[in-house]
C-alpha cells in the first residue's frame, strides 16, 4: 500500500515540477531582475542595513525584523539541512549549482513579493493587518480575479498542513532525534504496519505538545520566539558550518568543480548528459524554492505585518530572507555534504548531513551528530510556528476570518504534526514538492502582472532617497 502511494505521489510530483514550472520560476525572476536592473546585487548592502534598522513611524503589527525573523522561521528549516541533502543525493551536486542560480533571481522575486505585501495590505474591523499574495492579487489586479486569490490561499493552507509546515519538518526532526539516540533501532514499537523507535514517538509527542503551547499565541508569540530562536541557531550553525569549511579547505576547489560540471552534465555517460542536467536542475530548483519560498508567495504574508510605511524598503529587508537562507546556510551544508562524500553513500534524508559532520569536524561523531540534531531541531521548529501562522492567514482570507474555522484548523494543525513521524521520508517530500508548485503558480501570475507596480514604487523609492541624501 504505501510502495502504491509513493509511486503514485511521484507521477503527480514529476507532472507539475515538470520544466514548464522550472522555467516559469526562474524566467520570472530573471524577468524582474531586468526590470528592477539587478536591485538583488547593487541594493544587497542597504538591504542588509535595514535588517536591524526599524521604522518608528511605520504602521504594523511586528517590527520589520520580528516579520524578517518571522519569515525567516518558516525558510530556515528542514530544506536547509535535509532539502539540500535530498537534492544533493537524487541529483547529484550539481542540483546546489542551479539552487543558487534559481536563489539569485529568486531575490528579486523576494523583493517583489514584499513591496507588493506593504502595498496592498489591509486592515480588518479587529485592527489586524492583513496582506500577502491573496490581497495584492484582488486588490492589485482586481476584483474579478478573486477566484486566483482564492486557488492560492487554498494551496496555501495545503502547504502549511500538508507540505512545508507540518510533515517534512516533523519528520525531519524525530528523524534526527531517532538516529541520535537509538542509531541500532533497538527499542522499537510496531505502529500501523511499521516500525518506529521509541525516540522518534517520545519526540513527536513532545514536539506536538511545544507547537501547540505557542501556536495559539498568533502572530505576536511567534514572532518573539522566532526572534529568539531564529539569529541564535543561525549563527550556531553558520559558525559550525564555517568550521568545517576553514578544515576541509583544501578539499573545496575539488568540490566547486564537481558542482559546477555535475550541473552542466559533464559527468554524466555519452548522450545522458541533458538528462543530467534536467535532473539537477529539477532536484535542486525544486528543493531551493522549499528552502527559500522565492515566488512561494508565503514571505509576503509575514511582511504585510511590519511597522513600515514604505513598501520597498520592506522589499529590500524581505530579499534579505532568501539570501540567508539559500547563498549563505543552504551553500554551506550542500559544500560540506559534496566535500566529504557523504552524498553518494547510500545515505538519505538528514543522515546524509550528519555524515558530513561527522566526517568534516573535529569532534568526535557523537558530539557533531549532536549540534547538528539540535540545529535541525530548533530551525524545523520554528518552521512549523512560522507556517501555522501563514496557513491561518490563508484560512482567514477564505472564511472571511471565520473564528471557529481557525480554532478547528489549529487542532488540526497540531494533530498533522502529531501523526508527521510515520509518513516514509520520500512520501514526505513529494507531498510538500507538490503543493509548493500549485500554491507558486497563482502567485507567479500576480508578480508578472503587478511587475509595473514594483518598478514604479522602486524608482520612487530609490528617488527620494538620491534626493534625501544630498540634502
């Protein structure tokens, strides 16, 4: 039966990650980037500057970092340590190459993304703001297109329950924890139809009661857990990760080579090489936009909640998301993965990047499997928080902030993260790699027909900052 799903979860996952997809994504981010004339590349540093420069006389719920550290909750996650392993190992290393291609002009769809949600944004009769794509699409391109907000906040509300939010990030985190703490399998239950180690049970179960303390907070608790949470284990694992790096770094030219003619299909047997590449590009693309949610549409719904008054500064702080997330942490881990071998092993799921560590560092293995379980724990744990807030967001615009409804989604919420554990690691990514894709393509139709309004509200912008400066 499960043998069954899986296959038929990948046909499904293989029709709509097919390359029409692929090159609708990067085709818009390559689009906007002309159009805003690489803002991704010359605006970085101002950007950069704005993360932890807020405005005091913005309008919003949350600080324009607490809605970043937000966003950011939800993208630095599992994609980062198991996502880049995942793609790593199905295709190959070159798969990193085009997920750094697909995060480089996925920063200007970020960019877009977040001036359209201050833009648009709107106030309902409890005070709360409200934005994201279902907003800038009804009321930036129109009444009569409702029907399209609607398709993406009910995708929305899919990912959140059923791809990003709950699933991948539980499953990643007990998956950790099991293999830290009974490797062997040795103290095992049997559970519908398999088996499961008494570590990877306990810490669901923990796991689902933490979500369900916090979650029932909104928005504001999750934004000052996330503030918390999220810069702490950044820096953690940025620093573990550099540590690596600065030992193996003889080892990094041969890597860099490796995923540079992996990507091309240079490794690839005579006449497979562009079946290589659309694998790599497939894999990596597929797993860069669960990583970073560049053209996902999901940033936009934590942005609109940030005390600003000008829409393209909080596009600029928003790009920031990707970049972090994607050229800085997901780098770092495909390098270690691609570096010390760990990807053509046999390995899959977070054992790949545990064996990285183990290899990479100078601890013992016990002790690196130990910070990388605890980095993965707390980055998939702010994921899950992050997304109950986005998925809530999109049940709100649908039900017309119909309070019961969002009493019965959260339980719901909680009981997905309750069962995350027993769904099989390949069924788990494919179910999220799915609902990525159809919740993307409403929002990709909104950037590409708004992308005026972007250019506009950036020239403006960009203007009257020329104009302050040389008073």
């Amino acid at each position: 039966m499960f043998e069954a799903v899986n296959n038929f979860l990948q046909h499904v996952d293989d029709l709509v990650w097919g390359v029409p997809l692929i090159v609708a994504i990067l085709l818009t981010g390559i689009y906007l980037t002309i159009r805003l004339k690489g803002i991704q590349i010359t605006k970085l540093p101002k950007a950069l500057k704005y993360m932890f420069e807020n405005e005091e006389s913005g309008h919003g719920e949350v600080t324009s970092f607490g809605a970043l550290c937000t966003a950011l909750s939800a993208t630095i996650g599992t994609g980062n340590i198991v996502g880049v392993a995942t793609a790593i190992v199905a295709g190959g290393p070159g798969a990193l190459f085009w997920m750094e291609i697909a995060a480089l002009f996925g920063m200007a769809t970020k960019y877009s993304e977040g001036l359209l949600a201050i833009k648009y944004r709107t106030t309902d009769k409890h005070g709360h703001i409200l934005g994201g794509p279902f907003y800038y699409i009804e009321n930036g391109m129109g009444k009569k297109w409702t029907w399209l907000a609607k398709i993406f906040a009910f995708f929305g509300m899919g990912v959140g329950l059923f791809g990003i939010g709950t699933f991948t990030q539980v499953n990643g985190i007990t998956s950790a924890v099991g293999n830290f703490f009974d490797p062997n399998a040795q103290n095992v239950i049997h559970l519908l139809g398999r088996d499961y180690t008494l570590a990877v049970v306990i810490s669901g179960l923990i796991l689902t009661v933490c979500v369900g303390l916090v979650v029932i907070g909104g928005l504001k608790r999750i934004a000052k857990v996330s503030e918390i949470i999220v810069p702490f284990m950044a820096v953690i694992y940025i620093t573990i990760s550099l540590l690596l790096l600065i030992l193996n770094a003889n080892k990094i030219p041969a890597a860099i080579v490796e995923i540079v003619s992996s990507a091309f299909g240079l490794r690839a047997a005579a006449g497979g090489a562009l079946g290589a590449i659309i694998v790599a590009m497939q894999k990596g693309i597929a797993r860069g936009i669960f990583s970073n949610e560049a053209g996902l549409g999901s940033a936009p719904i934590a942005a609109a909640a940030a005390q600003t008054k000008e829409p393209a500064r909080q596009g600029l702080v928003t790009m920031t998301g990707t970049f972090i997330d994607t050229i800085v942490v997901c780098t770092m881990t495909g390098l270690s993965i691609v570096l010390t071998g760990s990807w053509n092993i046999g390995l899959e799921g977070v054992a790949v990047t545990t064996n990285a560590f183990q290899q990479g560092l100078p601890f013992a293995p016990q002790i690196s499997a130990f910070l990388l379980m605890m980095c993965l724990v707390f980055f998939a744990f702010t994921t899950i928080l992050g997304w109950d807030y986005y998925s809530e967001r999109c049940l709100a615009y649908l039900s017309g902030s119909n309070k019961t409804a969002l009493k019965i989604f959260r339980w719901l919420y909680i009981a997905a993260v309750f069962i995350g554990p027993y769904f099989t690691v390949s069924a788990v990514w494919v179910i999220a790699d799915i609902f990525n894709a159809l919740m993307a393509i409403p929002n990709l139709i909104a950037l590409l027909s708004l992308s005026g309004v972007v250019v506009a509200e950036t020239q403006s912008y960009l203007k009257r900052m020329n104009l302050t400066r040389v008073k």
